[in-house]
C-alpha cells in the first residue's frame, strides 16, 4: 500500500468482505480515552472523503465529562482554534490505523486525526502532540523505539451502580470483589485461576495487531501485567488506548470490571504501574546508541537521556500521572518510586537501566508513569525530556543503590504540585508551547479544584463527632 489512496480502497474492500457492519471512528482524547462515533458501513467512504464532525467540547472535558472551557462565551479560543457555541471540529479516519474487533466482529476501529475545518491539525490533540515530539526528535537525527508494560486489575461485578440516583458526573463507583486472592507474585496457581480471561485478553490483543509478550500475574489482588514488543511511539501509543479498551469492554461482556486506575480504594488493592521501557537508534547507522562499550559504561546518548529524564521529571509529571490518584501510588518500598534518582537493574529507581555490552536490546525503564495516562502525551514527555539531555551533554548523576533514601529530590507529592510545576517549567512550554501548556493545565485545575471542593472520608471521621 504505497498511497493513502490506496489503503482507502484497501479498507473498503475489506469492510466488504468481511461483512463488517458498523465502524468506531475514533480518537483518543487528552485523557487517552477512546472517543467518536459509530457508523454504518454505507458512510464510511465520505468519512474517508469528508471526516466526520464532533463536538469540540469533547478536547474540553476533565474527567468528569464536565467542559471547562467558556465555550458559551463570545470569541472562546484554545490555541486560535475558535470554540465558542461548542462548535463541530472534524476527525478523520487513518485507514493504516484500521482494526476488526476480535470480540466483535461485526464491527472495527478506525483511528483518526483530529483536525480543524480548514483541515489543518488541532494542535494540542493527543496525535498531534506525539507527532511534533516525534518529528523534533528525527530532525535530531534519532528515533525512539518504546516497549510497553501495562498493570491492571480485573473484579467480579457485583453492582453496576445504575440506579437514577448513582447517575451522577461522574457516576457512581461499581461494586466488586476480588477474581483472585494475590499476593503471590508470578505464582502459577494463580496464572491457572485467571487463565480463561488471559487467553481472551491475549488472543483478542493478538487479533487487532498488538502483539502482546507475556501475561503476568502481578502482586496485587487481581492484579495482571501485559507486556508488548517494542515499536515506535506512534505505533505504542495506539497499541496503549487499543488494549485499555479492549480490556474493558471484554471484561464487561463476561460480567467483570477492569481497572487501570492508579490506586484503587479498595482493601489490600494494589498500585497500577506503567513502566515506558525506551531506547534511541541512530538515523545514519540504524544502531541502538544505548548499547554500551565493552567497559559496560553509558554512551554519551544514554548519559545525556538519562540525564534529561532526571532533570525534567517534576515538569514532565503531569504528563506521567495525570490525576489526583496518581500521587497516592508513589510510595517507598512498593516498586514504585518517590524519588528522582536512577539505577542499574534497580526497580525502586524513577529510572532503571538495563544497557550491557553487545545486547542490541540495551534500554532505559523509566517507572514514573501510571497507566492512567495518555500514551501520546507521555511519550512526548519522553522525547522532549531525553532530547534536552542529548543537547546540552549534561552528564546523569551517580547511579543510586539507595532509591528510597534521603538526599535525591522527591517526585510531585500532589496533582496540584505537579500542575504547578508544569505550568511553571520553561522546558515544557519551550517543547510543548505557551497554548499546550495553558490548555492542559487549565483542564487538571478544574479536576483538582472538584477534588478539593468534595469532602473526603477522612474529614467526616475526624470531624463530624468532635465539633
């Protein structure tokens, strides 16, 4: 398929033979999430031809589904895009991007751009933002390469919450129980209790593309690990928000609630990591940079990566750990970490490095992230962070074996911490620009204004008996 012309026709006849019914033109929002529109097979070429309108507000919703932009305010814009009367952008279907659902096979994604009316790109769209990050990063005369590791936990659904009175913004939290006790680490007898939904996760992820590596049985209660082949940063970040789906749309066909929030409330519940395994290949030898010499020491590339993941940690977080919850997940001695600090082969380090001498596999674990997270928008955090530390050749600290001790700097200890740090960090607006910067932080604002505005758990108990 060497034109777009070309893996049109190509979709087009594929919708016809296999009798595909409907598609899901979609794209992933600023929280990663799957959004758009399902059409019938009829439509689909003057979605190609024309793309298919949705309502801006959609890039101006928290978590809560609620718009917090004035869009009912004369002359509204975000980024000089005009958004006032909550008016159409369009999106268009990437027919490269294009995936028969396994579990429903009537029917299949199309991913898409985002783009204005005048057909240009919506600048501050999750494809977007990766793009440009992708782009800079070529015209340095590089190319990342990202491997995914993906905790979640999946529960017996007890209650739907979908009572009138739990339809709330957002809505009510189900009820579950456990699908397995945990505890026991990569224990087989646990892998055999969980066995039939892996098989599914598994042979549907295969199905659509993503090609998943191992199956794992996490510490957690209910808690599972995936893991995918390395790719590039386009190609994983379709592969993330594809298999969050995935998950959860075919858990709740067999009863079951999957989660990938960061720490659930619930007892014993573990915390959900992401870790954003990463290396760098050179455009004029085709090599991974980050192997190193014979001494087992960091390549200048490595150095100045790692360096540059340090240095821009605190601004970069939002980006990682996007929600209030996110910030209840770094805790000491949980293989988590709370510090900024790397290490060889350490799991406890923000950082891991896994690089030997003659492993064309040499790479960089960066385990900051939550699999909350909107893939394009940590990538890109990724990118232009390791980028800064290849340009300015600033080398990385000392390696920690301590990764939870005192000394190192802490990571973001709160959502508005990270916020502030964000909105404050000249490295993020320089890479990411004034209108990016702005937009994302007024979103997570009004997500942490909501949070501080709801009386916790903890305040009835303390107070509600005392005064």
């Amino acid at each position: 398929m060497n034109t777009c012309a070309d893996q049109i026709s190509h979709v087009l006849e594929t919708v016809a033979e296999q009798g595909i019914e409907t598609l899901r033109i979609c794209f992933a929002d600023q929280h990663g999430i799957l959004r758009g529109k399902t059409i019938v097979a009829s439509a689909l070429s003057s979605a190609f031809e024309k793309g298919i309108g949705i309502p801006s507000t959609l890039l101006l919703k928290d978590t809560s589904n609620s718009t917090v932009f004035p869009v009912w305010t004369e002359g509204a814009h975000v980024a000089d895009l005009p958004l006032a009367g909550a008016g159409d952008v369009l999106i268009r279907p990437d027919p490269a991007r294009f995936f028969i659902l396994p579990w429903s096979p009537h029917s299949a994604v199309l991913l898409c751009d985002v783009i204005d009316r005048s057909g240009a790109a919506v600048p501050f769209a999750s494809g977007a933002v990766l793009a440009k990050a992708v782009a800079d990063l070529d015209a340095a005369g590089y190319q990342a390469v990202f491997g995914l590791e993906v905790e979640f936990q999946v529960f017996h659904l007890h209650d739907a919450a979908l009572g009138h009175d739990q339809a709330t913004m957002p809505p009510a939290p189900v009820q579950t129980s456990n699908l397995t006790q945990g505890h026991q680490y990569l224990s087989e007898t646990r892998y055999s209790e969980a066995q039939d939904l892996l098989d599914d996760l598994r042979r549907h992820a295969d199905a659509l593309g993503l090609e998943p590596r191992s199956m794992e049985i996490e510490m957690g209660p209910s808690q599972f690990e995936f893991t995918f082949a390395p790719s590039d940063p386009q190609t994983q970040a379709d592969r993330f928000v594809l298999f969050r789906t995935m998950v959860k749309e075919v858990c709740h066909a067999r009863g079951l609630h999957a989660t990938f929030m960061a720490k659930p409330n619930l007892p014993n519940a573990a915390a959900n990591g992401w870790h954003i395994h990463q290396s760098l290949i050179a455009n004029d030898t085709g090599q991974n940079v980050f192997v190193p010499e014979a001494d087992g020491g960091l390549t200048p590339q490595a150095d100045g990566w790692i360096a540059g993941l340090l240095a821009h940690a605190t601004g970069s977080c939002l980006l990682t750990n996007p929600t209030v919850n996110s910030y209840k997940r770094f805790t000491p001695f949980q293989l988590a970490p709370n510090r900024i600090q790397w290490g060889w082969d350490n799991r406890g380090a923000m950082v891991r490095a896994l690089m030997y001498p003659g492993d064309a596999a040499s790479r960089i674990e960066n385990r900051v992230a939550d699999t909350t997270a909107n893939p394009h928008f940590a990538f890109a955090a990724q990118i232009y962070a390791g980028l800064s530390g290849l340009r300015s050749q600033t080398p990385a600290p000392p390696a920690t074996e301590s990764p939870y001790g005192e000394g190192a700097d802490r990571l973001p200890q709160s959502l508005l911490a990270a916020i502030e740090a964000f909105d404050g960090s000249d490295h993020i607006r320089q890479n990411f620009g004034d209108a990016f910067t702005s937009y994302l932080a007024t979103l997570k604002r009004a997500e942490w204004d909501r949070y501080l505005m709801t009386v916790s758990e903890w305040e009835q108990q303390e107070y509600f008996g005392l005064f």
